[in-house]
C-alpha cells in the first residue's frame, strides 16, 4: 500500500466518521425545529390561552398537550344549534340592543343570559353547576377567537352589577354608556360565532 493511498484511505475515513458524529446533530436540530414549529403553530391557533396555560402548567410542552386534549373533548361534546334556536337567540340579540337605550345595563343583563343559554345548548357548559372558569376554557379550546371578548364582556358585567349596587338612583355619563356599548360588541361577536356552526 503506498502512502498516498495510505492517506486517501484516512481521509475517507475521517470523513466518515465525522459525517456519522454529524448525523444525530443535525436530527437533533431537525427534531428541535419541528417542535419550534408545532408551537408556534399551537401559539397562533390557540392565541392568548396558550400564554395563560403555559402560566398555569409551567411548561410550553405541557400546556400545548393540555390544550390539544381540552379541545378533542370540547369538540366531541359541541352540539349544533337548530334553525329554531338560531331564529330565537338572533330575537333575543335584537331584543338586547333594542332595549340599550333605554336600559343599558339591563340590556347588558340581557346579553349574558342570552349568550350562557347558548353556551348551555351548545353543550359548552355542561352543567350548571359548572364554574366561569371551566366554561372560559370549553370556550377557549374550541373558540379561541372570542374566548377573550367572552371574558372581558364577563368582567364588564359585573363591574356594572357592582356599580349599579353602589350608584343605584345615579344617572350614567355618556363613558360609561359607551363603555356598556362595547360589552353589547363583545356578547354580540360571541353569540355570532356561537351561532354559526
């Protein structure tokens, strides 16, 4: 064997071995990545209830398992809505919004009833026994768009049961009017997701 082919040999080698050390790197690094992008993913779907369960659980890997479970069992217990109860919680939405103007806070009143009787039908709540809490969640697995409207709508309504205990008698400024305005918005774009599927 001569030395060139001696070396050529070592080279080839080396090579190899080198190619081989690689290999579960770049796995590693792919497998990583791959994992990045399932998040990420996770993250855009599930929108400011992913940072809310990563909070709670400690961890990105187990909040992304904890939201995917809660969605497939939301999902399985979800029940349409008829065209009857369709036509009847749309009345009730009008009914909400004609009656702001004179009495926006009963009006408000109105709207949470109206969108938790949805909740209830579409199975969301599914007792009553249920807390906010859990209903926010079934609402945030398979709706994440509006589980956010639901919970600030949820919050404003009882601001205004807390203010209207402490004022009673006191007339509203046009704020607080514009601010129950915006609570009527957010029940309305949760009914309207709601009601559609």
């Amino acid at each position: 064997m001569t030395g060139t082919t001696l070396l050529v040999i070592i080279v080839v080698v080396v090579i190899l071995l080198l190619a081989l050390g690689a290999i579960p790197l770049f796995s590693r690094r792919s497998r990583q990545r791959r994992r990045e992008e399932q998040r990420e993913r996770t993250r855009e779907e599930f929108g400011g209830e992913y940072e809310r369960t990563v909070e709670e659980r400690g961890s990105e890997e187990e909040a992304e398992r904890e939201l995917r479970q809660r969605r497939g069992r939301v999902e399985r217990q979800i029940e349409s809505l008829s065209d009857e109860s369709r036509r009847r919680y749309e009345e009730r939405m009008h009914e909400v919004e004609r009656i702001f103007v004179d009495n926006p806070e009963r009006s408000i009143e109105l709207a949470d009833r109206t969108v938790s009787d949805l909740l209830e039908e579409r199975n969301l709540i599914s007792d009553s026994a249920q807390d906010d809490r859990e209903t926010e969640r079934s609402l945030a697995a398979a709706y994440p768009e509006i589980a956010d409207d639901y919970r600030e709508a949820r919050r404003a309504r009882a601001e205004v049961v807390a203010r209207s205990g402490e004022s009673a008698g006191e007339g509203s400024n046009e704020e607080t009017t514009e601010e129950l305005r915006q609570v009527v918005r957010k029940y309305r774009s949760v009914y309207e997701r709601l009601a559609q599927d």
